[in-house]
C-alpha cells in the first residue's frame, strides 16, 4: 500500500472578506431578487473568507482583471488567466510539501507526476509545464486527471496508489490546483448564485510512497488502507459543469444536501463493510466542504462528534470549497494538527454523478 509522507497547501494572494465578496455580487447582478437571495446563502454560509488569483471581488484600488465595469468575459479569457496563473499556485504547493521533508522535488527524485483541474485546460497542459519549472527527470510518468469536480483528488491517488503497488521505488507526487473564481458570471438561477456563494480558489500537492520505502527511511505519515467508491445514480442532474462560450458554468442544486442526507448512512456501512473498520473507530471524518448544509447533514445522519469533523468546518471557514485541492486541506490539517500514532482518518468527497468517494488512512509515526 502507500502512505502519504506529506502535504502541502497554497492560496492565492487575494483573501476576501465574505462580506466583500456579497457586496460585489451584488452590484454585479444588481438585481433584487437575486441580491435577497446572495444575502441569505452568504449569511448561512459559515464562510468567512475566499481566495481567487484576481482581485476584482474586493474592496480596493487595484484594477479589476476580468469582471471590471460590468464585463462578462469569455471562455477564451478566463482560460488565459488559468494558464498564467495555475501553474505558479500548483509550484506554491509542490513546495510547501517539500519543505516539509528538507527536499525538493528534483532532489527528492520524483518519478511520477500526477495533475488535477477541472477549472482550466490546454495542452502542453500542467505536467508538462510542471516537469519543466521544476527540473523533474525527463522520463517519469506523467499524466492528468481533468473534469472530474470536486472529489478528484481520490482517483488521482488511487492511481498513485496502484503505481506504488507495482513498484516498490516510486515516489508519486499529486498535485490539485483549481481557480474556480475564474468562472464567476450574473447569472441569477438558483445554480449560480449557490456556486458563487461558495467557490474559492487554490492548490494543494500530496507525496505519495510506497509503505515499505516510508517504514525503511522512517517517514512518518498516512498509510492507506484502501478505497471505497459509491455512484447515486438518481443524483446525476444536481452537480456538473457545462462549457459554454462564457465560462465554465458550474451546475450546483441545493437539492443535493438532501440527497446526501438520505443516502450517506447507507453508503458509509458499506463503505466501513469493504474497509474493515466500525464507525465508532474513526478517529477523524475528513469530509469535503461542499457547503455548510452538506456538512452538517453528514454529520448529523452519521452521528459524528464536532471534534472529529473540526477541520472539515475549519477549512470551509477559512477557504470556502476549492474543488479538488480541498479535501487535502483537510487532510493536511489532520495529519499535521492532530493525528496520532494508530489513529485512523476516514475522507468522502462528493463529485459530479453524484459520485461518493472515500478512503481509509491510519497516521504511522
């Protein structure tokens, strides 16, 4: 198996207030209705602050970069801040995790190169431009992993996983990044106002090893125990991304906190079945913060303590959801804030499907 012998987080320079992000959408759509309804989703949301690579949602002097005056770029514009932009924010991570074992990511020996995003896209895409910037070898394995939402991070460490499993010399670095700000447009369906309520900006790198390779040179970190992956088929309409001439348009349906609620006891007894663990000995849910209502409705149905789900809630207080990179935020903070030696760390994500993702962990010293 493999364990994650670190993790890295970075955001980009712009915190905004909640509060400031409200007062810009307002004025954006400047429509009754929809600034009734921004109102109440903003003071429910239990986010205090975002982050986005522009600075067009705060309160300042700077120029705005895309949404300025009223504008509603196109697609071909907010792609070209992705790719100015996405990559410097992934190489913040890659280096927050290597700082966190004394390396780099050339002197460490990276040999494979795994890449997720669903906010942007070209080609040479960002492995490639990564293995460049970083001076990573030539010929290690590279691949992405696009378009596949908020829970992504999971098959990109299954995948990390397998490659650990067939050879016991790799060293796999995972690397999310998502500038979903980018996609903001007025639109006032319930959809988009849910969306631009919550969506921030940011990136996070995990370093994948094989078990046997962190127990010889005594790294410490989370061993993984195995994968568990449930599809609510019913669910299918209320989470998705479409890509129109303007943007991509995030599909988010309130209705999905109630499906989740509905459906979470079931697919967690069957998760614990496949994984071998009873509830009662998770230690920590690290559950992604699709939304304030998403937690509280699993925590709630699972009968989950506060203190075992604190740094779902932390996350989502401090970043809002960042997609893919966020659920390693939680994990980061776990790992690094909390976990003991035999403590076990159980995540779910929820992606586009609706797809229910989870995975078992257990902190080795």
């Amino acid at each position: 198996m493999s364990r994650i012998i670190s993790i890295g987080t970075a955001v980009p320079p712009f915190r905004i207030k909640q509060d400031d992000i409200l007062d810009f959408m307002q004025t954006a759509y400047a429509n009754e209705t929809a600034s009734r309804k921004l109102s109440a989703l903003f003071h429910s949301s239990n986010i205090q602050t975002r982050h986005s690579v522009v600075p067009d949602f705060g309160k300042n002097k700077i120029p705005k970069v895309l949404f300025g005056e009223g504008k509603n770029p196109d697609v071909e514009e907010r792609l070209t801040v992705f790719k100015n932009n996405a990559v410097l924010l992934a190489i913040d991570a890659i280096h927050s995790a290597f700082r966190k074992l004394d390396s780099s990511p050339a002197g460490f020996a990276i040999s494979h190169l795994i890449t997720v995003t669903c906010t942007g896209m070209y080609a040479p895409g960002l492995d490639a431009e990564l293995m460049h910037r970083l001076g990573l070898a030539n010929d290690i394995f590279h691949t992405s992993v696009n378009f596949s939402g908020c829970n992504a991070a999971f098959p990109a460490m299954k995948i990390a996983d397998l490659i650990n499993k067939t050879d016991k010399n790799a060293k796999v670095l995972v690397v999310c990044v998502e500038l979903c700000t980018l996609h903001f447009q007025p639109k006032a369906n319930d959809d988009n106002l849910l969306s631009n309520t919550i969506f921030g900006d940011g990136a996070a790198a995990a370093i994948l090893v094989p078990d046997e390779y962190a127990r010889q040179h005594s790294l410490k970190g989370l061993s993984l125990k195995g994968f568990y992956s449930y599809l609510l088929r019913e669910g299918k309409h209320l989470m998705g991304w479409n890509i129109t001439p303007v943007s991509f348009e995030m599909i988010l349906n309130a209705r999905l906190s109630a499906l989740i609620g509905e459906k979470i006891a079931q697919v967690i007894t069957l998760t614990c079945q496949k994984l071998d663990i009873a509830p009662d000995k998770v230690n920590y849910w690290a559950v992604h913060p699709g939304g304030r209502k998403i937690l509280d409705v699993v925590k709630d149905k699972l009968e989950i303590s506060g203190e075992k789900m604190s740094c779902s809630y932390q996350v989502l207080h401090e970043y809002g959801n960042m997609s893919s990179p966020t659920i390693l935020f939680v994990l980061e903070k776990i790992m690094y804030g909390f976990a003991s030696p035999g403590q076990t760390v159980l995540p779910i994500g929820f992606g586009p499907g609706i797809n229910v993702d989870t995975s078992l962990f257990v902190y080795e010293a």
